[in-house]
C-alpha cells in the first residue's frame, strides 16, 4: 500500500494550482512541442524529483546569496530578475529584496503575469 502524507506540489503529478492563468496559457503552448530530453525529468521518479524541489527550495544551501558579488564589475554585462506579480512558487517580495540589497541586479515586475 502507498500512503502520500503530503499532498503533491508538483506539475508532475497533474497539480495546476500553483500556476497563475498566464503559466497555464504558456504551459499549454509548450505543450505541443515537446522538449528534447523531457523524459529524463522524472527518471529517477516522481518523488525524487519531487524531493530535490524541496532540497532547494527549503534545505540549508552552501552559500548566502546576500553574499555573492557582481559577476560584471566592468559592465560588460548584466543580471536580471524577471517576475510575474501573479507567481505563485517564488513570492515576487522576496526577489524584491534580494534586488534591493544587491543593486547590481536589475529587478523587473510584471503586473499582468
């Protein structure tokens, strides 16, 4: 017998709540052309996979991101962060405030995604 103690999170296992109307537009559009190696996503199972999107997402990383310096001190190049207001995975003020402390990452918000 198999018993889920937690409801699963995952677009693998057929959940489209945690995706905002603008996602489940792309998601279907991406669907019909299937992506070289898609089949690899889950081959080591579902719950595996599952398990490393709550490794990275929730588990103690090797670094502080508050910590990491400017890849393009010269400006030969440029980091940015782009946001649908509507993302339901990564709340849009915690990339605000990563933004905000670390002034060489261009921030933009999208309010209609």
């Amino acid at each position: 017998m198999t018993q889920k103690w937690f409801p699963s999170l995952s677009i693998l296992a057929g959940n489209t709540a945690i995706f905002c109307p603008k996602d489940l537009e792309m998601l279907q559009k991406l669907s019909k052309t299937p992506s070289i190696g898609q089949e690899k996503i889950t081959q080591q199972g579902e719950q595996e996979s599952l398990f490393r999107n709550i490794l990275a997402g929730y588990g103690k990383w090797e670094f502080d991101p508050m910590d990491l310096n400017n890849p393009f001190p010269d400006n030969e190049g440029s980091v940015h962060i782009w946001q649908g207001y509507e993302d339901k995975i990564i709340p849009y003020k915690l990339n605000r405030y990563i933004a905000e402390k670390l002034p060489w990452i261009r921030y933009q918000l999208s309010r209609n995604s």
